[in-house]
C-alpha cells in the first residue's frame, strides 16, 4: 500500500490524480471505432505525456495508419495527416524527467495554411519545422472517421509507445487553444493544467485513467465526458506488481502520493550494456557486459527519509542496488554474490545478517538522509543496517548497476511510489516524488535572475525583463557582432562599464547603459549595446536593488550590495597589498563563485570556483588558460560565511590585491532550486554527462579547467528556446554567436551532446555555473 504523509506542501488549484502507462515491451495500447464518422477537418487532442523510451519511434494518436502524431526515432515530433507528413518539429524532445503538456489543432477550413495544423507544447506554439507541409483547404483526414482508432500505437500494429499520459482531452469540431486546457502558475510561472470545461462532440472524449478495478473500456479506459466513448485496453495490466500501469505519476504536485516522480534517469546513463524499458523503472543488463554499468534516479535528495523498491527478476552475482553520488564519490549499497546480497559502502558500517535472493524477492530500501542510516528489507523483514554513513551535503541518488563485469543476466523492476509498493514503508519515509521535496526559497527563477533578448533601435532604449525586477548587475553582448561584453553594476553605477573579454580598466560613456529600471535597465545610442536593429542579449542578476552598505568583516573594508535569498552579493574595495587577506561580501554564507577585477588597472579577470581542484587555484575570465596555481589571487576554500580571501604579492602581480589599486567582486552562493556551481568530468561522447542541477535552467557557463584548448562558454534558455540548445557566446572574446549543438536543458539539468572538445573532452574537468528558469519541483520536461 502507499504511505499515507505529509512534507507540508500546500495542495492548490486544479489537480491531475492519475496516468496510465504504456508499455511497448507489453504492446500496450488503446483503441476505439467511432460508430459513426464525424467532424474530420477540425478538433483539438489535449494531453499531458511523459517519456519512458528516448530514440524509437511512439505513438500518441492514431486513426486508420493515415492519421497520427507521434515521436520519432530522432526524439522530434511529428504529424501526418491523410496520410502525409505535414509537420516535423526541429526540436527535440528528450526530457524523460517530467512532464510535458502538447495540444495538437487540426482546422483545415482555414485560408492560411500554416493554420491548418498548430502545434503548442507548454501552453507555446511550436513554429520552428524541418517538414511543413499543410493539407489543402478542406482536406478531409480520418480522425473522426468511422475507422479504428489508436492511442498507444498505429493501427498496424507497430511504434508503440513507451512512457506516461494523463488528462486526455478530445473535441470533436473544435479548433482550441492551450488555454482551454492549461494556465501559468502566477507563483512559479510554469505552465499548469486547469480543468476543460467546454463541450466535447459528437466524437470527443476525456480519459482520467482513474478506474483501476479493471483493465476493460469501462473501467481504465471509461470516457469521463459524458459521450460514452470509452476505449478499450491492450497489454494494459492493473494487476498488482511489477506489471501495474496505473499510476500516480502526475505533472501536479496533488498531495505527498500525487506527483511527478522518480524514474530511472536516461540522462544520466549512457551505455547501451545497461537497458531500461517500462517507462524507465525496468531495469535489465546483459551478460557478458563490462563493469561499471550503472543508472541512477531522476530525483536527487539532500535531506529527508525515503523509500522505494525493487523487485528481482532476473539476480546476477555482481548485481547491487542502493543509493550514490552522480560522480561516485559517495555511495553504499548491497549486492549479490554467489545468490547471497553483501554490502560495499564509501563511509558508514553495516551490521545484520547475510541472506539470499532469488527471483521474485522484493528489496525495500529506506534511507535516512539526516542521520545516514539506511535499512534494507528483503520481503518486508529487515536484514542490514547502515549507520555513520557521512551525505557531505551531496546530492545522492537511488541507484542500480553491476559491481564488476562477467555473469549472467540481471534484471528487475523498481517502484518509487507511483504504483503500489509491495509491503508498507516505515513510518515517516516518503515516496521519490517532487510533491515531497523541500519548496525552495525561489520558485520563479526570473524574479531574481534574467536573460533578455533584445532589438537595438539605436535610439534611447529601455529593455524589460520578464518578472519585472530591478536588476543590479547587467551584462549585454551583441549577438551579430563582434563586439566586446559590457558589464555594469549598481554600485559602480551606470555608464560605467568593464569587459569580460578584456583586462582594460573600467571605461565610462553615457549613452551605453543609463539606468537600472524597476523592471530592467535603459540604453543610451552607443552601438556597442544598441545598434539600429541589432540583436543582443542582457543578463541580468538583482543584488541589492540600488542599495549598498559599508561592510567591516574583512581586513580591508568593502561597500557591498547583497541579495541573500538570491545568494548574491557585489563588492567594491581598495587594495592594500596585504597576502591573504579577506574582504566581507555579506551573503551569511560561503560563497561558491567569486570574480574579481580591477577597475584602475589593466589586470585579468580571476575566478575564483568551488569546482577548482587544490589551493590557491584560480581561472581567467578573459582568458582560454586553464585553471592555474597562485597564491597572489586567493583561493575560494578559504571563503567563510563572512568574507572571501584575497591575496596581494608584495608588488604588482596580483589580481586581487594591490595597493590603491580598486576592485570589483561579483559573489555567488548557492541557492538550493536557483543556483548550482560545480564541475563534471567530460566521457567524449554526443551521448554525454548529465548534470544534475535540482532546477531547469535559464542560464548555464561552462568552461574547461583542465586544459587550455577552450574558453568560457555561455548559454541561455532566452536564446535557445528550444533542445537541442546550439546558440552559444565566449565570454573570453568579442566575437558574435556561433553555433554548436553543445546539450539540452531538461527539468531538472542539463545533457552534454557534443564531443566538442569546450564541453566534453574524456576525462577533462569542466566547471560550471547555472541559474534556474524554475525549480525542479515545479518544473515540466523540455
């Protein structure tokens, strides 16, 4: 049964209580014949969907094998109608994390051909195709016609689908919007169900998916419009275990058991030895595979008590599963060897006695992150405790793989709450599910950190964030054009710029940036930032809303400017030469990310980051080089809650600390679903490393510190609207935009899909800073 808990979070506005999965290694599917035909030039699909399989062929709707919407094989979208393929989205969809919203309009009366096939995902209308070709005005289609059709497959009986729906809605003669279907969350700013309350049709219909009593059309597949156009299932099973599809998988935080949940993560595995199927909670490896095999969970803990379970259908003698790192610094777990489970863990002790396993035997794992203790239960009776084991403040993920290589095959099947645990979990562990994460401080990223995308007019200009926030700090870069980064700040105040691409001292021109608005910032006609009917990008970060105070916590005295829900903080100071010296920043807590500069001399930019190895190591923001190793430039190990280090050199090469010399320091901490600042190792591969980053992102600039073949890379979610996100500018250069399909941001990080050698090098180091669009706990798939 499922515990019944709460973790305190409010329960509001229009909830979706249930999916219903669909599972091609099952053939699952609906269908459904009309009894008679009706309107076939115009309705609206409605659907909330997520993904189970990535790279096959599935199919969301079909009517007769001529009609249908589907994924491809190349994970874009795609609609045939009477038989012709009229769109193909360029985008590419390969969040398997969360959910997605899609809305598929047919309304061939239309003059405009474009207006005969729309598609909107999110509550946005999808414009970008590499296929557009619209039916003929009038074109009758078979949806709606007296034909079989499908939800799950193509009626011949091939490209199935793997993955999740929910809150299904068809409207028979009826070209609609998302917004019938769909509203922004005022909160978060994420899109969010609400209820249709319009008329349906003669054809229309609406699946809850709540009637699990049976698998039949009256039960699972029950029409709940009111039209009796019930479907009927195939290779649906709502039998307890390991095969049961009707889920609690939902995209609204419902209650402590409702939610969007945990799924084995297909990001974040990559090797073709280690398969998931069943919408990503079947897990199988094949024998003979090498070592190492592992896939972790979709959702990453920091705190709290959890449980989940898996369900052995095939044991392997170096089969484990249990809880770890990303990068498997931490980990503990218990695995077979010689059909017996013994444990391996990086920190803590077990105690308890050693059992078998066979097929068919159910592991519970219930982890207490606080305390680091976890207990396994074998059928529901407790074999092992782990005690002492030390998180670190890391995030740790539910996990499974392979001990070393050689064997026979193993597989099995998980469940993290989203369909009936086989025995109750302990009082007070909760089901792997966003509901049950800790509400962040920021729920809408865009209130406190923004990318805006602008059109010069070469005329005074002011541009407009998407929240309306003051910002504090503006960094603008012409996207067309090489021209240099300018970099403003409140307290050094306006017209007053500096570039990123450059060690020259900070400049003044009063018709660049001229004012830090209440919701963005003006321009003045400097081309640099406003060129008649240029394209630029403005990011931008709140501080202290054009406030500033003196700060004494340091050696040397700053004036600083301080968002602490936002952990950032700007910094002024002179210089005394002094080695090692700190200087206050105000945050409350230890910065991750320091960047100073000078602002009277021509001195590098140095970075300070937490995802630097060793002492003393610093990076360049206007420079290509790697991470190097100087003691004149401070080290962010030494930051405290307080203040950070910087460290003159008893004359003039410091970047940080010379006498009479003033500085600039822009001061990140990290914010829990709003910023992350860390590294990751390169694997060369297009099917690279995932990030896991606990919120979708708006923001990300990665850089190479492990050698100096590459610069600082900045993407946004503003310029790359959609995955696979290839618009990217260099912090390090004047130069424009160019293009590379570096990765794709998902709910909950992103996905490294390149070889090149500025973001996945094997085995390099790569550093990494993000701002979040939006938590993961309010966050759809993208």
């Amino acid at each position: 049964m499922f515990p019944v808990m709460s973790a305190g979070n409010p329960i509001t506005g229009y909830n979706i209580n249930n999916s219903l999965r669909f599972r091609s290694s099952a053939s699952a599917y609906l269908s459904r014949t009309p009894a008679t035909a009706s309107n076939r030039t115009t309705w609206t699909w409605s659907g909330w969907i997520k993904r189970g399989a990535l790279g096959i062929d599935g199919t969301f709707f079909d009517a007769a094998n001529n009609d249908q919407f589907r994924w491809r094989s190349d994970d874009t979208f795609s609609f045939s109608f009477n038989n012709t393929l009229a769109i193909q989205t360029t985008q590419v969809f390969r969040d398997p994390s969360a959910w997605y919203h899609f809305v598929v309009v047919a309304d061939t009366t239309q003059a405009t051909a474009a207006n005969r096939i729309k598609l909107y995902v999110n509550g946005v209308q999808v414009t970008a195709f590499s296929t557009a070709s619209y039916p003929a005005q009038n074109t009758t289609g078979f949806i709606n016609s007296a034909n079989a059709h499908n939800i799950g497959r193509v009626n011949s009986g091939t490209y199935y689908l793997d993955g999740y729906l929910a809150e299904v809605n068809f409207v028979d003669g009826q070209a609609l919007t998302p917004s019938s279907f769909g509203e922004t969350d005022t909160t978060t700013g994420s899109w969010k169900p609400k209820a249709y309350t319009g008329t349906y049709g003669t054809n229309g219909f609406y699946l809850k998916f709540a009637d699990a009593s049976a698998a039949t059309a009256a039960a699972i597949g029950k029409d709940s419009s009111g039209n009796g156009n019930n479907w009927t299932p195939s290779g649906i099973s709502v039998t307890a275990g390991t095969t049961y599809d009707a889920m609690l998988d939902s995209p609204t935080l419902t209650s402590t058991t409702v939610a969007n949940y945990s799924t084995w993560n297909r990001a974040l595995y990559y090797n073709s030895g280690y398969v998931l199927s069943d919408g990503n909670l079947s897990t199988a490896y094949s024998s003979g595979t090498g070592a190492g095999l592992k896939t972790y969970s979709s959702i990453g803990i920091t705190s709290g008590k959890w449980y989940w379970e898996y369900k052995f259908t095939a044991s392997n003698p170096n089969f484990y599963v249990g809880w770890r790192t990303a990068d498997d610094a931490l980990y503990f777990g218990v695995g077979c060897s010689s059909g017996n489970l013994n444990t391996e863990t990086s920190s803590g002790s077990f105690s308890g006695s050693t059992v078998t396993v066979a097929n068919g035997d159910v592991l519970g794992i219930a982890f207490d992150y606080d305390s680091g203790a976890c207990y396994f239960y074998k059928n529901n009776t407790l074999f092992y405790t782990l005690t002492g084991f030390t998180t670190s403040s890391s995030t740790l993920f539910a996990s499974t793989g392979i001990w070393s290589g050689g064997g026979g095959a193993a597989s099995g099947s998980s469940t993290f709450g989203q369909r009936p645990f086989s025995y109750t979990p302990p009082t007070g562990y909760l089901s792997l599910n966003t509901y049950n994460l800790p509400t962040p401080t920021i729920k809408a990223g865009n209130k406190y950190m923004d990318a805006t995308t602008y059109t010069g007019t070469g005329a005074a200009l002011n541009v407009t964030n998407t929240a309306g926030f003051k910002p504090d700090f503006v960094w603008v870069k012409d996207r067309g054009a090489a021209q240099q980064h300018l970099i403003y700040d409140s307290i050094r105040g306006v017209y007053n710029f500096i570039g990123s691409s450059s060690t020259a001292a900070e400049s003044t021109n009063n018709q660049t940036l001229t004012s830090f608005n209440s919701n963005g910032f003006g321009l003045g006609t400097n081309g640099t930032s406003n060129s008649s009917a240029g394209s630029f990008v403005g990011w931008q970060w709140q501080a202290g809303q054009g406030s500033s105070s003196s700060n004494t916590n340091g050696s040397i005295t700053s004036t600083v400017s301080v968002n602490t829900t936002a952990g950032f903080s700007i910094v002024t100071y002179t210089g005394n030469n002094g080695v090692s010296q700190t200087v206050g920043h105000g945050l409350g807590v230890a910065p991750k990310m320091v960047i100073t500069k000078g602002r009277t001399n021509a001195f590098g930019w140095g970075v300070q980051h937490i995802g630097l190895t060793g002492g003393n190591n610093y990076l360049a923001l206007n420079s290509t080089a790697a991470q190097a190793t100087d003691n004149t430039q401070g080290t962010i190990t030494n930051a405290t809650s307080t203040t950070f280090q910087v460290s003159g050199s008893g004359g003039s090469s410091s970047w940080t600390n010379v006498t009479g010399v003033t500085y600039v320091s822009y001061v990140w901490a990290e914010i829990v679903g709003f910023s992350k600042f860390g590294s990751y190792t390169g694997n060369g591969s297009t099917d690279g490393t995932f990030v896991y980053l606990g919120f979708r992102p708006k923001f990300v600039m990665v850089k190479i510190s492990s050698a100096a073949t590459d610069g600082w890379v900045i993407l946004d979610s503003s310029r790359n609207t959609y995955n696979v996100n290839d618009k990217a500018l260099a912090a390090e250069s004047s130069g424009a935009e160019f293009t590379v399909a570096f990765s794709d941001f998902t709910s909950n990080g992103f996905k490294v899909r390149t070889t090149n050698s500025a973001y996945n090098t094997n085995a390099a180091t790569y550093i990494y800073m993000a701002f979040a669009e939006s938590p993961f706990k309010s966050s759809l798939a993208r």
